[in-house]
C-alpha cells in the first residue's frame, strides 16, 4: 500500500525539480509570460522568483527522504504532507485575494494566479485525501511492525 504514497512523494519531488531549476535559471523569461503588462519583469522580481525557487528545492530533500521504506521516512511522511499543505493553504489565500484584482496589484495575468492556486489546490486535495481519508497509504502502521517482538527479545536480554 505504501508504494502509492512513495510514487506520489517520487513524482512531487521530480516535478519540484524540475519546476525550479527553470525558475532560478530563467527567471525572467518565465515572468514575462506571466506579466500582465508588455514591460519587462523587474530584477526584484526575478530575483524573489529565484528565492522562492530555492524554497521549493529546499523543502524537496523531506520528500525524497520520505520515499524509503526506514520507520524513521514512514514516520515522517505526515508531517511533511502537514507542512506543506499549510504552505498551500496560505499561499492559495493569498493567490485567492490577489486574484480579484488581477494584474492591477500584482502584475500577473489573472490567469497566471488562477493556475498557480489551481494546482496548489490540486495538491492541496490530495494530502487531505492522504492525511486523513486514506491514512494506511503513509504506511504508518509499517512502521511499528515487529517492535513488539524486538521489545519482547530486549525484554529477554535484560533479565
């Protein structure tokens, strides 16, 4: 059952990849697709793009960790779908509220927001699915598998 979640964890952390390196190394080409206004995107811009693509490769290592089969990764699992579903939640307020407004306060195409906070309401969707619909598939219970007998053989040692 757990090979669902460790596929999932898998392809989140190839698709953070290889969403960010794009975004640190051509910050400013992928702005311009994504600026409501015909002028150039800013170089404060371009750099708090690369800043929030260095978050996403930094919060990727807990879900690469998270794909081994080691109690400590199983255990792990759902506090990673925790923290990351509070980032999305914030961030898709934010993109909500921003999104009434569209370019005027932001800058971006109104359809540039609506497709950020679409997806991150899709992911958003999938860790409650997991978290607390689908619970067995972080495969928690894995983890406690035998510590009862390797409890019960300490047990044995010690007297």
């Amino acid at each position: 059952m757990t090979r669902i979640i460790r596929t999932a964890f898998g392809l989140e952390a190839a698709a953070n990849i290889f969403g960010a390196i794009p975004m640190f190394l051509f910050p400013t080409s992928i702005l311009s697709m994504a600026n409501a206004h015909p002028t150039s995107p800013s170089p404060i811009s371009a750099s708090m793009l690369q800043w929030l693509a260095a978050l996403i490769l930094g919060l990727t290592p807990q879900l690469i960790l998270g794909m081994r089969r080691t109690p400590q990764a199983i255990l792990s699992r759902r506090m990673v779908y925790i923290t990351l579903l509070a980032g999305e939640g914030a961030l898709v307020a934010v993109m909500g509220v921003q999104g009434l407004f569209g370019g005027q306060i932001t800058g971006l195409k109104k359809e540039t927001l609506q497709l950020c906070a679409g997806t991150l309401i899709l992911t958003a969707v999938w860790r409650v699915l997991v978290l607390w619909i689908k619970p067995e598939w972080l495969g928690e219970e894995e983890a406690y598998e035998g510590v009862e007998e390797q409890a019960a053989l300490l047990d044995k040692k010690t007297e």
